[in-house]
C-alpha cells in the first residue's frame, strides 16, 4: 500500500476514534459505529493502531462485546438513554426555537432509543462464547 493512501486511512481511523470519544459525552452523537469504522480502517492500514484500539482499556471492550454479539450493559444503556433524553430535552426546550428543529431532535433521540433498547443487554459475569473472527491487517 502506499504510504500517502496508509496515512490517509489512519488519518480517517483516527478522525472515527475522535467522534467516537466525543459521542461518548454528547449522547446525540453515536459511540459504536465509529469506533467500529476506526477498527476497519485501522485494518487496512496499521496493526498497531488496531492493536492500541482493540486492546484500549476504554475502547476494546466496548468493540469486543458489540462485534461479539454480546451487547450493551443495563446500567450503561439506562445512563445513555437517560442523559439523552435530559440533554435533548434541554436543547429543545431552551435552545432551539425553530419548531423543524426540535422536531428533528426528538426524532434523533427517538431513534437512538430504539436502537438502544433492541440491542442485546450485555449481563457481566455471564459464560460468553469467544468473540468470532479476529481482524488482522491485510497489506502492512
């Protein structure tokens, strides 16, 4: 590979891993999917930047146990669905004039919720099979 197209591909693994912490304090934005799309452009381009995220003591069990199957701890879904309906509703009461606009809020928070609620509830403690599959870079 390249090295321009390699840097590019961190840079943009790196950009997902940003998004990903920052949606870890504002619960409009989503955690998972980015640091799922980091894990897959880190693949492509650095074993050791899949490595530092997979093995990341914040990050590598959260990718684990949703690539898993396992999913979402109870405690963990109840504070995020519980901080973004508090953090939208504030938004849309207090912030937002525009009627769209708050509209728009509530549906995005009404989605988040249901994605939520329909992803498996992760109990600690419980036998999980190991996780399926490994990633592994493909050109290094």
């Amino acid at each position: 590979m390249k090295n321009n197209k390699r840097y590019i591909i961190i840079s943009l693994g790196i950009f997902c891993v940003l998004l990903g912490v920052i949606g870890i304090i504002v619960p409009v934005l989503p955690t998972t999917p980015f640091l799922l799309l980091a894990a897959y452009f880190f693949a492509k381009s650095s074993q050791r930047f899949l490595d530092w995220l997979l093995n990341n003591r914040l990050f590598g069990r959260y990718i684990d146990n949703y690539r898993s199957g396992r999913g979402i701890p109870l405690l963990q879904k109840i504070l995020t669905i519980t901080s973004l309906w508090l953090t939208i509703g504030v938004s849309a009461l207090y912030f937002v004039e525009s009627w769209w606009v708050r509209g728009l809020l509530l549906v995005i928070a009404l989605g988040v919720t249901v994605h939520l609620v329909r992803v498996k509830t992760y109990k600690e403690g419980v036998l999980h099979q190991p996780s399926l599959g490994h990633l592994e870079i493909e050109n290094e």
